[in-house]
C-alpha cells in the first residue's frame, strides 16, 4: 500500500491499481486534497508502466462518494465556484475519461453529487447491491459541475437524466443496472474481487488496441465538448445566488432548505 497520501490509499496488485477514497468519515466527500490526490495517482496510472488499469473505490461500506465536500462552498463566489470545478475536470474528471488504460469505478454505496459524477467518468462502473446513484445537487441551489449534466444523458439519455437532476430522486443499484448507468451489480462482499476479474480478462488483450477504442468511444458518446465549459460556467453562477447560500447552510445545520428562486 502507498502511504504518500492523506485523503485516498492505493495498491497495486497485477498490474491493477485499486485507488480508495479515504474519508469514511465524511462519506468520502471530495475536498480539495482528495482531488489533488486522486490526480497525483492518475498520474502515476498513464506514467508507470507496471500499472495496466485502475479501480477506483471507497472506503468503508457506506458510499463510494458522497459529493464534493459541501463544507468548503461556504466562501465560493461564482469565479471560485467556476474554479473549483474546472481544477476538478483538469486535475481528475477529464483525465480519467481520456486516461490510456482502463479505470473502472467500483461503487459501493451512495454514489451522490461529485460522487456519482466521477463514477461516470469511469470508462465503465460495476456496483454493489446496496449502491444508489443521484445528483443531489438541487437540494443545495446548485447544480453538477464535475460533468454530471452531459455525462448523465450519455449514459441513461435525455429524460432519464433530466428527470435525476430536477428532482435530486436516487436510483438503487438494480434500477442503475436497468438503466444502463452500472454494467454489473454485485453482492458488496464480492464487489472488488468480481471488478478485478473483469480487469484482467480486459488486461489480456492487446494496450495499444485498447487505448484507440477508449478514444473512439469517448468520442462517440460525446455530442458536445461546449456543454462541459458551459456547465462549469453555469455552476459558477449559482454561487453568486440566495439560494446556494441558504442550501448549503440548510444541509450543515441539516434541515430542509427554503428556496425563494434568487
Ligand atoms: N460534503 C461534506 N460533508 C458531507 C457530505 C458532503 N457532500 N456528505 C456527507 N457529509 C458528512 C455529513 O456532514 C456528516 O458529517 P458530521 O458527522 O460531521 O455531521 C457525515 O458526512 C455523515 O453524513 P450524514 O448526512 O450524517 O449521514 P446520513 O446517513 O444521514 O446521510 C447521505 C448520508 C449521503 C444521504 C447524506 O450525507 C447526504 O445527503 N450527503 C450530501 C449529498 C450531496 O448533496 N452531494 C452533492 C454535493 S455537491
């Protein structure tokens, strides 16, 4: 195991770099260092060539992500608002989706906000049974800003998504699977053991083949590069709103926000 990090753990085992969120207490909320950290161990996956592919997990049995750390919004304006998620798409969102070998999210539990997003940047996602998939983001006055709003229709279309992100409903595992967001679903004991055989049947093909396809399916499934600038644009704005003001304070003192649409 690797103990350079503060916030993930990982360990390389077969050529498979098992990467796990490592904040159980805060149901592995993505702050600021998890995000540098997750992009450091991205790194070392296109760089070292002993590692072939990654897993990316959680840690404990309760989420895989819970969202961006909703503790650290309190002093965004919309420029820091926009920065944060544009840091998040250079450092993590957009190198996982165009990294040269496979990185696959294995979710074992609530996958929410940020959290689900990063599961979508995944080339492909296996789950455990006690999963669930949403982007709560409209509880706080905001909206996605790691690319939830354009990989979400990539992977369940146009009223599915549209449907997730207006009314912030969670989807369980076996609706996930239904749906096309997960390809696999898997008792928790056995999630990371049945994602890593997966991995290593993909790993006795040929690298090089690989790489070309991840490029050519990113590029398929990608109708518009705009709609990700925009997004970030547009989670930017709401920091600037009332409304992102009384969401997050609503979610610390945990109670149900009042939304005035200012
Ligand atoms: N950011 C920061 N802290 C978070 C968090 C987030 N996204 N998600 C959970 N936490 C923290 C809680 O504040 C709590 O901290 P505390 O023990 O210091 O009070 C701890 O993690 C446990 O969460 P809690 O809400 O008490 O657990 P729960 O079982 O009642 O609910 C969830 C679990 C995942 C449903 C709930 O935590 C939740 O809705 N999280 C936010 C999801 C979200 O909106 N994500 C999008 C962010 S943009």
């Amino acid at each position: 195991m690797n103990t350079d990090y503060n916030t993930i753990k990982t360990t390389l085992e077969e050529g498979i770099l098992t990467i796990t969120i490592n904040r159980p207490d805060k149901m592995n909320a993505l702050n600021k260092d998890v995000i540098t950290e997750l992009g450091s161990a991205l790194n070392k996956v296109n760089d070292n060539p002993e590692i072939k592919a990654a897993i990316i997990t959680g840690e404990g049995n309760r989420a895989f992500v819970a969202g961006a750390d909703i503790s650290e919004f309190d002093t965004l304006d919309a420029a820091g608002g926009a920065k944060l998620a544009q840091r998040g798409a250079d450092l993590v969102f957009d190198r996982i989706e165009h990294s040269k070998k496979p990185v696959i999210a294995a979710v074992n539990g609530f996958a929410l906000g940020g959290g689900c997003e990063l599961a979508m940047a995944c080339h492909f996602r296996t789950a455990s049974t006690n999963a669930q998939f949403g982007q709560p983001e409209v509880n706080l006055g905001l909206i996605p800003g790691y690319g939830g709003t354009q990989r979400l229709v990539q992977l369940v279309g146009k009223g599915r998504a549209m449907e997730l992100l207006i009314s912030a409903q969670m989807l369980k595992a076996d609706k996930a699977l239904d749906w096309g967001l997960v390809n696999h679903v898997f008792e928790p004991e056995n999630l990371l053991e049945e994602t890593r055989k997966i991995l290593k049947n993909i790993l006795t093909k040929a690298p090089i083949a690989i790489e070309h396809i991840i490029t050519l399916v990113n590029e398929a499934a990608t109708v518009s590069k705009e709609g990700f600038s925009m997004e970030v644009e547009k989670f930017g704005a709401c920091f600037a709103t009332e409304d992102k003001k009384e969401g997050t304070l609503a979610f610390m003192e945990k109670r149900k926000a009042d939304f005035k649409g200012k």
